[in-house]
C-alpha cells in the first residue's frame, strides 16, 4: 500500500467517525456553514483562505457522500460530458442553449 492510499484509507476512517459522532443534523448544518464561508472567501478574493475553505468543503461533502450513501461519479460524468458538448457547440457557432 503506497503512502498516498494509506493517507486516504485514514482520511476515509476519520471522515465516517466525524459523521457518527455528530450526525446527519449537525453535520449538514456545518455544511452550510462551510459553503458560506467558501462564498466569502471567494468573494473576498484570497487564495490562502479560498484554498482552506474548499479543504473544510470537501470534508463535509466526504462526510455527506458517505453518511447518506450517495454516489455523484455518473452525475459528475454527464454534467462534464454536457458541458464539454456545450464547448464545442459555442466553438462551432452553435447556440449551446439548444443542446
């Protein structure tokens, strides 16, 4: 096992003993909480705060992913493949609206 899947199957622990212990209300409260935080940090514009930010984000959305059994990878493929195709159709003259 390399260091990087050590590091994560850790991460993956930790993640899940949070969700546990402080539950889906608490958790999808902080979750709010860190996304305003991110749209403040965004707003204002500084990448040390932008970057610590989407850390707490990514966090809380691991813990969601997990604590509700959601899997986004096929939702995240469509939206990329369609966006990509509205690419390619703004680069062809095409109205991507219309796709």
């Amino acid at each position: 096992m390399t260091n990087k899947e050590i590091i994560e199957e850790q991460n993956a622990k930790m993640i899940t003993e949070i969700w546990e212990h402080y539950g889906k209300e608490l958790q999808i409260k902080q979750t709010i909480e860190e996304l305003s935080e991110l749209i403040t940090a965004l707003v204002w514009g500084d990448k040390e705060d932008i970057t610590e930010e989407i850390g707490d984000v990514e966090i809380m959305i691991a813990q969601l992913k997990g604590g509700l059994d959601i899997n986004t990878d096929s939702v995240i493929q469509y939206k990329l493949k369609r966006q990509m195709r509205r690419i390619l159709d703004e680069l062809d003259g095409r109205n991507p609206n219309e796709s």
